[in-house]
C-alpha cells in the first residue's frame, strides 16, 4: 500500500489513484485544463470556480454548503485557478478528515464528495443562465482580486516582468485575465462558457489517500464529470532567442525596490535536461546554499531576499530579489557574474553536491504530504511524462557537473523588470 | 523517558528531560520519510525588558534584539552554518514571533548529524562588530519588505493601538533605528540570560528510534558546560485595561481600503486548561457569528461589504488577549460599523443552533494538526509552554460547553475596548 505512486484508470475520463494509509486525510480533486486564448477567456475561466462555489442544486446558497461542510468534521473544499505552460488548470479540491479517526461517521468521504460533485456540476440557474447576482458579485470580487495584486510587491514584481518579457506570448496573460475584459463579460456568455468547460475541456480525477474499495469502484458512476481527454499541453508555444535584454522600470511609493530577472531556459520537463535545470536552479539561486544568496546576501547585505524559481512548461527562469533602487545595476552585475561562473566551470564539487542533495532533500519530503504528491504528479501528467517522484529523484542523482554547465551556458537573459520608488 | 500513546488518533508522544533541563519531545511517525527538528527557545520579541541574572541590573534592550540574535547565530567562524546542513541534505531555518525563537530543520537522512549541528550551532554563539554590522544591512532590508506590506503594517498599527505598555505591539523584527544600536554585547547578554537549554524545548518528529536519539542528545550535552540554571527573570510592565488609542490611519499604494478591528480582552490570572479553553471557546463563537456559514457573513457578502478577504480570530495568552477581525472593503465605514453592531448584540439562539456544528469542525481540525510536521512543532510547543499536552486539546474541545459560549458572547465584545486600524488607497 506505501508504494505512494499514482495508478490510472481509463475509462470515460482518466481517474488517478493513489492509495496510502499514511495521512489522517483524503484528498479528493477535479481538474478542467483550458488553453490560454484572450484576457476575457482568461477571465471568464477564472470567474466560473467562485460563482460554482455560490450555490448548487442541493445547497442552494454559499450558507448551506459552508454548514455541510462543517458538519463534515470541517471538510476543506477550495477551488484553484493555476497557470502552467499557456493553459488555465480549474482545480476543485476537497479534503476531509480520514473516518477511521472518528468514533461515529461512517460515510463521511461519500457524503463530502456528492457535495463536491453536486458544486461542480449543478449550479444554481435562472432562465439558462447562473443567477444573476451571484454572477454580478462575483464579477466584483473577481475585479478586485486582480487588482490586489498591487497589495503584494513581490507578486506584483514577478507579473510585471513575465508580462513584458511574454508579452507578444499567450504566457504573458494573467492567470485571472485584466478587470477590463472581465467587465465584458455577460452571465448568459459565462454560462455557456461553462457549459462548453464542461462538454469539452480536457479533464482529470484524482484521488490520495485510504478511500473503500467500494467508493473507488463506484466513483465512475457517482460523478457527473464526463468523457474528455486527460490534461496534457499540447498548447504551449516554446520560446528560445537570443536578443538584447530588455529593461522596464516602473515607479510607485514604496520602502524596498524589487527586482525581477527572467530568463528564457529552452528546457521543459519533457527534455533529458530537465534534472540539469533543477541543480542548476538550486546552486544558483533556489535555497540559502546556493551563490546568489552567499554573495548577494550574506557576502555583501545588499538584499534579505534573492531567490531563482523555475516554470518548466514555458521554459522559464526567474531571479528576484528586494534591494535599494540605488544597487540595481551592482546587482544585475552580480547575477550575471554568478551564472557566467557557472557557465564556465567555476563552482566546487560540494556546492554542486549540496545543490543535488537539496533537491532530492525536498523531493523525498513531498512523500510525507497528500498535496505535494497531487502536485508533482500533476505537473508531470501536464507535461505529459507521467512519473514518480522516485523517478525523479533517479533522474536528478544521474547529473554531472558538466551537465550544469551547459545548463549556464543555454540561459538567456530576456527582461529586466525593477518596482522603485518615486521621484 | 516517558511515552504517551493516543489510540484514537494513533500517534505517539516520547518526553524525557535531561539534567541540564532540556526537554526533548519526540513524535514518532512510522514510514514517514521526513524528519523534522525544531529547538524552540522560550525568548520572543517580547522580551526586551529583564533582569540580568549575572548581577541583578535591569536591561532594557532595543526592540527587534531576539530575531537579530536569531539571524546571528547563523555566523560561524569559519564555514556558514546553512552549507553544514546543506552538506548533510537537510535545510535549516528559524524563525521568532512573540514570545519564541525557533530553529528548525527538515531532513530526510542524516538525521543523527544533523540534530547535533543544530545543538551545537545554537549552543555556540559568535558575535563580532563585523557580522553583527553586516547583519544589520540584512534586516534592515526584511523591515523595509515588511513596511510595504499593508497587511502587517495595518496589523501592527493595530495593536498599538490596543496597548499602550505591553511590548506585543512592538514590531518583532524592531525599527530601524534600534536594529542599528544593537551591539555585540547586547547580544551576549540576551543569550546569557536566555539561551540555557532549561529554556528550551526540543520536537522531533519522524520515523526516529527515541532511545537512541535521547542517549545521543544526553551524550552531547553532558560534554558542555552551562554557566548557570538561573530562570531568566522578565519584567512585563503593567498593561491598562483601557485602549490606547482608539484609530490608527495610514495611506499606501493599495487597491483597496484594508480593515482591521480589535477588541482587547483585559486578562486575569488563570490556569493554562483555561487559557486554552477560553481560546477555543470565544473562536467557536467568531465562528457562529461571523464565520463562513454565518447569518452575518453571508449577509454583509450579498450587500458588497465583505468578502473572502474576511476573517475572525481570537488570540490569547497569558498576558495578554483580544479578538482580531480584518478584511478588504471598498465600504469601510458600513463594514465598521456592521461589525460593532452584530457583535454587541449577539443572537442567543444563533449560537444555540450552531454550536454543535462548530464545535465538530474544530474536533476535525485537530486531527489535521498530526499531518503538517511544521505546524504540529510549532502548536506542540505553544502548548507545552502553558503547560498542556497536546492530546489533552482534544478532551478540551470536547467538553466545552453550551452555556460557556453564551456567558463569553455577552462579555468579550465590548465596544469600550474596540479599535480600529485602516489602510487607505493612497491618492
């Protein structure tokens, strides 16, 4: 029972199953995955989740599904909007307490997954539309969700570079589209948005945890999701060039300048480089080991943070960090000196070994976790190369050093994007 | 050494203490490949103000002094501490809020070695003008991050506005003014008086052998010397029972107006079950009252004045309590004025047919705390240090009572001890 892999079962839609009597939990979740086309598709794709959340057949208003869900034993139902390569993934996840836990509950996982169902595929309607003002609310909470963003420098920062750098790419849409197209929209083009979602996006059900044979066996028949193809890109456009980097600035009040570099890597995780750019990323910026943290940081105190992260469907490298507006260009310098470092060959043996155990650190963890191991298998199934997380870890421990260098060498540096204060 | 199994919710508890007063916790987790060490220091952000037990004066230490000593002990002589763990496949990290400081690792090999460089880093403190200068740059960039964000400064804005004397409204990483004054000196005088291992709590948690790793604990300690046992002796100056202010307003480059409301909770002295117990209590309440499911929430949703930025808490402590409600609204003053008014006047009847419910949740929210490493660490020791098992929450959740919720809900919310704290969009 502790092999902690995904097993899939194909029928009408793919159903992945991972079963393990680790976790005081089980996991339940459904994915839609939509090709990123416009800003109003964008939004409109990020609008459906919240106003599904408002109401159903059975549970009529947001009050009654909150009350089942406490009585639930505080089940967690969320729903996600997650932007992977230049594809939308909607993803409805339902977590509840494991039964054997409770002394008088019996079919709590049953009962908690028709009411995820009933959420997702029988909304409240009115006249073949959503009702009408959970469609204006929603509208509304939406608009100020993506005007939030500003409330959070760092996110802020990060979207602003990746909508430069792509933006001549369906990358560079935001995951929750612009408030102006949102305003667009009209409930009777939502809901028949929805409607087609439904009938014909790619899709996907996974399950993680200790469920009863019973309720696995019968799950095909108990949800109203239908027959489509399983969630593979097939969509994102991969963009390698070399060109001069591009530099934005933008002003506004703030204490900290941010900056954002992004990175055009040509490696997804499809390409036997893929475990390269792991340790890569991990000796050059994704953990407190790694050089620009020793010399950004603890060398020189220029930042608190300066951290790399990968997008491995697009094919991506993103370095940020928070600094004085006046130290900018030092360290730009700085980044460009410790990639070029690596390029060359000049980083010792244990940093390189650090980097590898780093990785392979967190990878074995993410076992210990039910989300973690959705979210490794549903990057891997995106990007259609279905495996393991020990396979994964295989894959990293087979890397050389000379492998991290042609790594170095194959980054790109696109788009510099620095937040400063005014004046 | 001590072991404590819990059948309903198969997990077990290994306690032991050692003679120099270290004490260990280990929560045994059998095919878990994670391992996780967190060595919890009873000195928070809260604990500038003392007296030093090597000669009796008062020390009163600039704000901000235990996160800077928490980022200090990372300095090493020679090699930097994260690559050691780093070498070994671990990562290492720490934190401090209020009243800890908390150095942490995760691994998934090398356990063994890994704890003792943990023990050992913490244990040997090194500091010079030099790094304790070059640190100063580093924190003041993680204040300047922190002022940008209007979330936290709303939050501190609020709780100086809640007290006027106890140093719980003090930003935990300091200001800059009084992060630059530190000094050397400083540092070892705060880790005198606190860094004794009597002062400390050890969690592991992990497919871990205890009796081993306990005999290898007390091997490594019983190799040092301690230069005393003392206590240390905090002075928390006396809190009023009024507010401080009643309204903090600031302006920053926000989308929207962010609300935070308080209402101070004047403590007594109290036994730690009760603490606990109050604490779960008055949040079942929140929860019934403005919770998800609420009448309330719903409501005040529908009329555009709140949405899911909304949330209720309440904090309590020892020395000090209050509830905390926050949220966005594009209508600030209805939403203000919305809160007071429900919560003055509570429905008793709402509560009646509510209660069961909630209560359940927060029965299924406990067995949840045994799944995240981190977060079941860093609640253990909350506990621990009121003097609480975890396992005993449980029993806490389940006798609370009916009328308990109804003899808080008349009390807690008094709008004499209510503040406000408001963001405003900048121009």
């Amino acid at each position: 029972m502790n092999e902690l892999e995904f097993k899939t079962y194909q029928k009408r839609f793919n159903l992945h199953h991972l079963a393990t009597d680790k976790f005081k939990t089980n996991l339940i979740q459904i994915y839609f995955m939509l090709p990123l086309k416009n800003e109003k598709e964008a939004a409109m794709n990020a609008l459906i989740p919240s106003i599904l959340e408002r109401g159903s057949k059975n549970y009529r208003d947001n009050k009654l599904i909150k009350t089942e869900l406490e009585n639930l034993y505080g089940s967690n139902m969320s729903s996600n909007i997650i932007k992977r390569g230049e594809n939308q993934i909607l993803r409805f996840s339902l977590e509840m307490v494991n039964e054997k836990f409770l002394t008088h509950r019996s079919n709590l996982t049953i009962d908690a997954f028709n009411l995820l169902n009933d959420i997702v595929f029988n909304p409240v309607t009115e006249a073949g539309k959503f009702k009408e003002n959970y469609f204006e609310q929603e509208k509304e909470v939406l608009k100020q969700d993506i005007l939030s963003l500003i409330n959070d420098k760092y996110s802020f920062a990060v979207e602003n570079c990746l909508a430069r750098m792509c933006k001549n790419e369906k990358y560079g849409i935001y995951k929750m589209g612009t408030v102006s197209a949102l305003a667009d929209i009209t409930n009777q083009e939502l809901y028949d948005h929805y409607q087609k979602i439904i009938k014909e996006a790619k899709r996907s059900l996974f399950l993680v945890g200790n469920f009863k044979s019973s309720f696995v066996d019968n799950i095909f028949e108990k949800t109203d999701l239908g027959a489509g193809a399983d969630i593979f890109d097939e969509n994102t456009e991969l963009i390698y060039q070399t060109k001069e980097p591009d530099f934005y600035e933008q002003e506004l009040k703030v204490n900290q300048a941010r900056l954002s570099i992004g990175f055009r890597t040509g490696i997804t995780r499809k390409d036997p480089d893929y475990y390269s750019l792991l340790v890569f990323n991990s000796l050059i910026g994704g953990s407190t080991h790694s050089r620009l943290f020793q010399e950004i940081r603890e060398k020189r105190s220029l930042a608190y943070y300066v951290s790399s992260s990968i997008e491995t469907t697009k094919g991506l490298l993103l370095i940020n960090s928070g600094i004085n507006a006046e130290n900018n260009e030092k360290v730009i310098e700085l980044v460009k000196k410790e990639i070029d470092a690596v390029a060359a060959g000049k980083f010792k043996q244990d940093e390189f070994m650090r980097s590898k155990k780093s990785i392979i650190n967190h990878l074995k963890q993410d076992l210990d976790s039910n989300k973690a191991l959705s979210a490794h298998f549903l990057l891997s199934l995106v990007n259609n190369k279905e495996e393991s997380i020990n396979q994964t870890i295989a894959g990293v421990e087979a890397v050389s050093s000379d492998d991290i260098v042609a790594v170095a060498q194959k980054l790109k540096m696109d788009t510099v994007y620095l937040l400063k204060s005014e004046g | 050494m001590e072991s404590i199994y819990n059948k309903n919710m198969d997990e077990r508890l290994v306690k032991a203490k050692l003679d120099n007063g270290l004490n260990i916790y280990i929560f045994p987790k059998k095919d878990y490949v994670k391992q996780y060490a967190m060595l919890s220091v009873d000195f928070g952000s809260n604990d500038i103000d003392f007296i030093d037990v090597k000669n009796g004066r008062r020390r009163n230490m600039p704000l901000g002094i235990a996160h800077f000593l928490e980022h200090q002990l990372f300095e090493d002589k020679e090699e930097s501490i994260f690559d050691k763990f780093a070498d070994l496949g671990a990562s290492a990290n720490a934190y401090t809020n209020f009243d800890s400081t908390n150095y942490l690792f995760s691994s998934s090999s090398n356990f063994e070695d890994s704890l003792i460089n943990l023990i050992e880093f913490v244990e040997d403190p090194y500091f010079s003008d030099q790094n304790v200068k070059k640190e100063k740059g580093i924190i003041l960039q993680e204040i300047k991050m922190y002022q940008d964000n209007p979330y936290w400064k709303s939050y501190f804005n609020l709780l100086s506005a809640l007290y006027s004397k106890h140093p719980v409204k003090n930003d935990i990483a300091g200001t800059e003014e009084s992060v630059m004054s530190i000094t050397p000196e400083d540092l070892y005088i705060c880790y005198y008086n606190f860094y004794l291992p009597s002062n400390m709590d050890l969690v592991l948690i992990g497919d871990l052998d205890p009796q081993r790793i306990i005999n290898l604990i007390r091997e490594n300690q019983a190799k040092k010397n301690f230069p005393h046992f003392k206590n240390p002796v905090r002075i928390i100056k006396e809190e009023p029972e009024k507010v401080a202010k009643r309204l903090v307003q600031e302006k920053m480059n926000i989308s929207r107006p962010m609300v935070q409301i308080a209402f101070k909770d004047p403590v007594k002295s109290e036994e730690p079950a009760q603490i606990i117990k109050k604490e779960y209590i008055v949040n079942i309440l929140l929860d019934i009252v403005f919770g998800r499911s609420s009448k309330n929430y719903n409501q005040l949703y529908d009329q555009g004045i709140i949405d899911n930025s909304f949330s209720c808490t309440y904090h309590k402590k020892p020395d000090y309590a209050y509830v905390h409600l926050h949220g966005e609204s594009n209508k600030p003053d209805q939403m203000r004025e919305k809160i007071k008014e429900k919560l003055v006047d509570i429905d008793h009847d709402e509560i009646r047919d509510n209660f069961e419910r909630i209560k359940r949740k927060y029965q299924g929210s406990f067995i949840r705390l045994f799944n995240n490493f981190n977060h079941l660490a860093a609640e253990f020791v909350n506990y621990r240090r009121l003097g609480i098992d975890i396992f005993e929450l449980a029993t806490i959740i389940e006798d609370i009572r009916l009328d308990e919720l109804l003899a808080y809900s008349d009390k807690v919310f008094n709008k004499d001890f209510m503040v406000e704290s408001i963001i405003l969009n900048e121009d």
